[in-house]
C-alpha cells in the first residue's frame, strides 16, 4: 500500500481527505491528498490516491489498500457511492467524466468503460429527466470546479 508522495514544498504540505464516502460492507473509500491547495485544474496527481479502509469497528479502522486512478483520466475530486448499483463513481474534472470504479486487492483496479459519463454543462429545462441525486451531487461538484464562465 502506499501513500501520495509529499510536496517538495512544505509551503504546499498538508494532509487531508478531499472526499469520501462509505459503502454498505463498511468500506470507506476517500481521495486523501498531501497537497494543500485544491482548487481548479492545478492538483497535482502524484499527491493524491483513493484509500480504503475498513470502518466496521467502531473503535479501529483499517486502511486496506491505496489506488492512483489518475493515469489516463488525471486530478478527481469527489468520490461517491450508489447503493442502487453497487458501485464506487469518481469525477475526474480535467477529463469532464464521472467514470464507475470496482476496487480490487493490491491496490488494483478497473474502471467500467460502459460506466464512463462525459459531461457537458448545461442549465436544465422542466421537460429533461432529473439524474439520480448521487450523480447530481457529483456534476454540481465537477461544474462548480470546471466552468470557466
């Protein structure tokens, strides 16, 4: 297992978890980060890495493995569950994507390439379909840090 690499810069320094969220076999998965700042696309993505650890005792939690998902798809900054699905979804904001992840041993992992999510951001009219709340917490999220207007 291992952890995202410090900044060369202690000015930068700081550890912390951007997001989490927990699914229903107690696992927690968080993008913890060792970069102080996170705002824009200006997160580098050697200081981050999705851990997983284990909360199902209420007094010792176990970090189980770490995971870089950002090779291909860069920085991400919010992490979510959909317990309808089963399933772990990361915004990567660099990419415009909410991408389906299914978290393996040893820090191995894969993405559902039929769960990948481009997204353009528009306002929504009464007559579009609202997406499940899950999914509209995470493109608020990517649209807040993303626009450039």
């Amino acid at each position: 297992m291992y952890l995202p690499q410090d900044p060369s810069s202690t000015y930068y320094k700081a550890y912390g978890f951007k997001d989490w969220t927990i699914n229903d076999e107690e696992m927690l998965y968080g993008i913890f980060t060792t970069y102080k700042y996170m705002y824009g696309n200006s997160n580098p993505t050697q200081h981050s890495r999705v851990l997983a650890i284990d909360v199902s005792d209420d007094w010792i939690w176990r970090c189980v493995d770490s995971y870089d998902i950002s090779p291909q798809y860069g920085e991400y900054s919010a992490i979510s569950y959909d317990r309808e699905s089963d399933k772990i979804w990361v915004a990567h904001g660099q990419q415009r994507r909410i991408v389906s992840y299914d978290f393996g041993d040893n820090g191995q992992f894969t993405r559902e390439r039929n769960s990948i999510h481009s997204l353009q951001v528009h306002l929504p009219t009464p007559s579009v379909a609202r997406p499940p709340v899950t999914c509209m917490v995470l493109l608020s999220i990517l649209a807040f840090s993303t626009c450039d207007a």
